[in-house]
C-alpha cells in the first residue's frame, strides 16, 4: 500500500515572506490572514451554516474505527465518549500517535470552540463520536502477517462498534491484499461487516489513494455492504489518487481540507479520502439527526438519491460512483426513503455469486471526471462547461483567492504541515449543542507526534490511515 501523494500539512505560523501563498476557491480577504474556520471551503461549498439552522446531527454518535482521538483537544472537547482500544501500543484509545484519528473525528464533529481564530468546525458539530483504536502496522513487526492481523483487529473492532449505540461507523484507512492471498477482504470481515448491517449501522470506509498507481481495491471499501467513499477538490473534480472502481459508491470533497488535528499547533490541511470518508459520515448524521425513525438502509438510500450525479450523465461511474454527497438536498427534499428493510446497493446480492479477485479495478473515467455537487438550486447534472472549469462547490467562484497578509511558511518533515496567522474575529456560528502510513519497524516505539517514519528498504506497509 502506498501512501498518499499529498501529506497531512501543520499549519504554521507565517514567519517567511518568501513562501507566501494564495488559497483559491476561498472568499477574498484583502488585508488580513484568514480565520480556521473561513479556509475550511468544505464547508461553505456544502452549506453547513444553512444545514445547521435545521439539523447539526444531535443524537448520533459515529464510531470513528482509527488511530485514536485525543479528547483533550478543544474542538473536541465534550465530543468525544468513552470507547475501545485494539492497539498493543502505549496509551488507549485517546492517545493518537498517528495524528489521523483526531482529525478525521474533527472533520465530522468539531465545535469551534478553540476560539474565532484558530476553532474548526465539523459537518455534524452536534454528533459525538465513539474513538476506537485500530493497531498500528509496526505492532508485532516481523512475528504476524501484518495484512492479516490488520483484517483480524478490524473485524473485532467492527463487531465492537456494531454493539454500541453508535449508528455510523467511520473507517478512513484501508488495506489491499497480498497479491495471490485473501488475507484482507476476509470471509470473516464480511461476516461483520453484514453483523453490522443487521444491527442498523451504516459503514463508511475510504476507497484509498493510490488511484495514479496501483489502483488495488482496499479493504474495507471493497467490502459489500461497506459504502466506498472517493475524494473531489475545490470544483467538484475527482482527485488523481482517489482510486476508481466498482468499490466507489460516494464521493466527498477532500483535497486541501483544514481541520483540527492532535499535535502541533493542532490545525492541519491535507488532501485524500479520509477526509471525504468523514464528510460522508457527517453528512449521514446529519440526516439521520432529522429522521431518527429511519433505518441504515432509508438513509443510505436518500443520500444515493439525493447525490450529484457524475457529470457524464451516467448513474454511477467508478470515478465518483453514484454521485456528490448533497445533504443539504437531502435535508430539504429527501423524496421516498424506501423499504425499510433493504439495503440499497446492490453489492451485498451479488457478492454470493461473484468469485474473489486480486486484480486492481478497471477505471470508468478519467481523473478529471467531475460530478455535480451545490448550486443556488437543486440540481441533477453538472454544469455543461465541457472543459470542467465550472464552479460546482463555491459560488464565488474559482477566481476569488485570498492572500495571507503575512506569508505562510511551509515546513517539510515529510508531512507538510502550516498555520494560520491571527487575524480578525471571524463570524459567529452555531454553538456545540488524513493518509498517515504507520511505520514499519520493530515494535516497542510508535512515531513521535507529527513524524511520519520511512520503512526499512523492501518492506511496504500493510495498512494506510488515507488524509
């Protein structure tokens, strides 16, 4: 498994002049920095602030299966409830050595409280999240087939999260078989994956980022009945390494998303399918907030329903799958939820017949395949620039780019990681109410905070955590 081509990046304080930048896509601010929560783009490209005058996801817990949460970060404090540790290493399941957890936890329910500066905020601020933590691939190094024993603590940390009364699982990692093997897409990870099913959760998992190489289908995306979740940018464009295949159910924006994350100056910005798997699941909460009566399958087949299509026309390609996730669409005008009682994709019926395969997925679309996503009004297609130049997330328009007042330097560890300098009070909002690889190297010591190890020369690593 490969990690992602673009790392997690720390926000730094901007102390050079020299390597000042310019976020496009972002409302122009002509003489002062911005705020965390005015980068956040996600955000207002899917119109949280509407959303949340409707539902901001109170009353659903998301189990996040990861590296850990750290509680004690600001955004998340009060958010996060007591879980379940499947790690060997130090600490429990609210040490986060990874630096992943903490931000895919963030992405789905941060409250802002850290202040109008430095506060980020989640899709589904009013969600709590159950922290479980997944074993890191360096644990047992060299004494386990590594693949195989991630696919063993999964399954066991899927059967746990399916007995608690968290309605959405969350799993932004992935792993892909040994060539020749099925040591990862486990006839008992499917087993708990549909136990999960029949106990009225909803699965998200992130299709990877090896989309510009191996493409190999990863688990648990591939998984039937696991909902495989893509990566777009700023305009609605596939990212080059979200990988394609008939395990992308969803896509979700994920390239350049700023969140809180556990270490540092605990502000982030990285680009991959763990971040859109978050948006997913927040999004989810956030429907599954307004119509708690509704099982796992009406849900799921709402936001099908409600997705921007692929801009091909096509109902679903193995670009985007069936589409953009839209909640606000489906908030405002969910249509017929449906049986209640039938899960909506087809992958479950046909998993019986089909034979297991190793080979990586045919790509139906180009990187630049493009699926619509929010517009003034509801709408069904994308736009029909045939070059993809549209603005499908941000009505004001790719053109608008807003200058840091002072420059922002990039600091390189391997992961690049920058900060936002103070500036003004950003505007009020609602009250509370990425792909890290772990090392591989012997075991005994996890990574320092925020330093993201190489492996020893032939050894790849068994499991991805996916910015």
């Amino acid at each position: 498994m490969r990690t992602s081509s673009k790392r997690s990046r720390r926000l730094l304080p901007a102390a050079s002049a020299a390597l000042g930048l310019l976020l496009v896509g972002i409302a122009a601010a002509p003489a002062h920095a911005e705020s965390a929560r005015q980068m956040q783009w996600h955000l207002d490209a899917m119109h949280a602030d509407e959303m949340w005058k409707t539902s901001t996801g109170e009353g659903i817990t998301v189990a996040v299966i990861d590296s850990g949460v750290d509680d004690t970060h600001p955004d998340l404090k009060g958010q996060v409830l007591p879980g379940k540790d499947f790690s060997e290493l130090r600490g429990d399941e609210n040490t986060d050595i990874a630096d992943h957890g903490t931000s895919t936890a963030a992405l789905i329910a941060a409250t802002g409280a850290r202040g109008a500066v430095n506060g980020s905020y989640g899709l589904a601020p009013g969600a709590k999240i159950l922290p479980i933590r997944m074993r890191y691939a360096n644990e047992r190094f060299g004494q386990v087939d590594g693949k195989a024993e991630y696919s063993r603590v999964l399954t066991k940390a899927i059967r746990y999260a399916a007995d608690t009364d968290a309605r959405i699982i969350n799993i932004s990692m992935g792993s892909s078989n040994t060539p020749g093997r099925e040591n990862v897409g486990t006839p008992e990870l499917a087993a708990a994956v549909r136990y999960a099913l029949d106990k009225g959760k909803l699965i998200f998992a992130a299709v990877g980022n090896s989309g510009d190489t191996t493409n190999f289908l990863e688990y648990p995306a591939a998984t039937p009945g696991v909902v495989g979740v893509g990566a777009t940018d700023k305009d609605g464009r596939v990212l080059k390494n979200s990988q394609r295949g008939p395990q992308v159910d969803l896509a979700a924006p994920g390239g350049d998303i700023v969140n809180a994350c556990a270490t540092g100056t605990k502000l982030c910005k990285g680009s991959g399918t763990s971040s859109a798997t978050a948006l997913a699941s927040a999004s989810a909460a956030l429907i599954w907030s307004q119509h708690p009566d509704w099982t796992n399958h009406q849900v799921l087949r709402v936001m099908l329903n409600t997705a921007g299509k692929p801009k091909s026309g096509d109902e679903r390609t193995d670009a985007v799958g069936y589409g953009m996730v839209r909640p606000r669409i489906a908030l405002k005008d969910p249509g017929d939820p449906g049986p209640a009682d039938e899960y909506p994709l087809p992958d479950l019926a046909a998993a019986a017949s089909a034979p297991p395969s190793t080979e990586k997925p045919s790509s139906q679309g180009e990187g630049g395949d493009k699926a619509s996503t929010e517009k003034a009004e509801p709408a069904a297609s994308a736009s029909d620039d045939a070059d993809g130049s549209g603005v499908p997330w941000v009505a004001l328009g790719v053109g608008a780019a807003a200058l840091l007042a002072a420059a922002v330097a990039v600091l390189t560890i391997r992961a690049r990681r920058r900060r936002p300098a103070a500036v003004p009070a950003a505007p009020p909002f609602p009250p509370s109410p990425y792909p890290y690889t772990p090392p591989q190297q012997p075991p005994s010591y996890g990574p320092p905070p925020g330093h993201i190890a190489s492996p020893p020369p032939g050894a790849g690593p068994d499991q991805s955590w996916h910015r």
